[in-house]
C-alpha cells in the first residue's frame, strides 16, 4: 500500500534542511523564523500605525476648531467694539457678545413679540423659525 500525500522515497531527496540528519538545519530553520518574525512585525504594527494616524487627525482637527472658535470670538469682540462707538446705549454692544443661542432666543423673542403686535399668532411664527433654522 502507497501513501499519495508523501513522496517517493527517502527524506533525503527533499529540498528543505530540516528533514535531513547529516545538513545542519539552523541557517534555515533561522531564515524562516525571522520571516515569520518580520511578518507578524508588520502584522501588528499596522494597527498601532493606524491608531496614530487617527490620534493625528484629530489632533489636527482639534487645532483647527480651536483656531475657528478663536477667530469666531474675534469676530465677534470686533462687532461689539464697533457697535459700541457707533451706539452708546450699549443694547447692540450687548448682542454681540451673546453666544450663538442666546441670540437666536432673543432673535425668536422679539419676531413672536412682533407678530403678537401684529395679532398673528406665536405659535405660527416659532414654527416658521424653527423650520427655517433646519434647512440648507
């Protein structure tokens, strides 16, 4: 009976080191770990790789937003200043240094006290603003 999944013969006719008795095996035996060393290397230096690249982004990103909010600030101190000179009761002064909601409600506030004047319900007026507040 023959076995098919080996080859003919003795080991001495393969091609590797490892199966022969009189080679000395360790040249290749080290030439084939250190692959595999090089290998699983890169393998598990990929995701720390990765990992750093998306620490990176958002450290980037972070500088960006903090120079925009920055800017944003400036921008709006520069408002105030100049609101300030041109009117010294100061209302138009104090509605620049309101943060983003602030405003809006205030901005809300005043269109529903208007369209109350006006007799126009408020609730037509909030939904109006608030629709228009989502779109593009």
């Amino acid at each position: 009976m023959q076995r098919t999944a080996a080859r003919p013969g003795a080991n001495l006719f393969d091609e590797g080191s490892a199966s022969k008795v009189a080679l000395n095996s360790q040249p290749d035996m080290n030439r084939l770990y250190q692959e595999q060393s090089i290998s699983e290397g890169f393998r598990s230096a990929l995701p720390q790789k990765q990992a750093g690249a998306l620490n990176q982004m958002a450290k980037e990103q972070a500088a960006i937003n903090t120079a925009e909010y920055a800017a944003e600030s400036m921008r709006k101190a520069r408002v105030a200043e100049v609101t300030a000179l041109q009117n010294p009761n100061g209302a138009i002064a104090q509605m620049g240094r309101m943060r983003d909601l602030e405003y809006e409600k205030t901005r809300q506030d005043a269109a529903v006290t208007v369209a109350q004047a006006q007799g126009i319900p408020p609730a037509l007026i909030q939904n109006a603003m608030n629709a228009n507040m989502y779109s593009a």
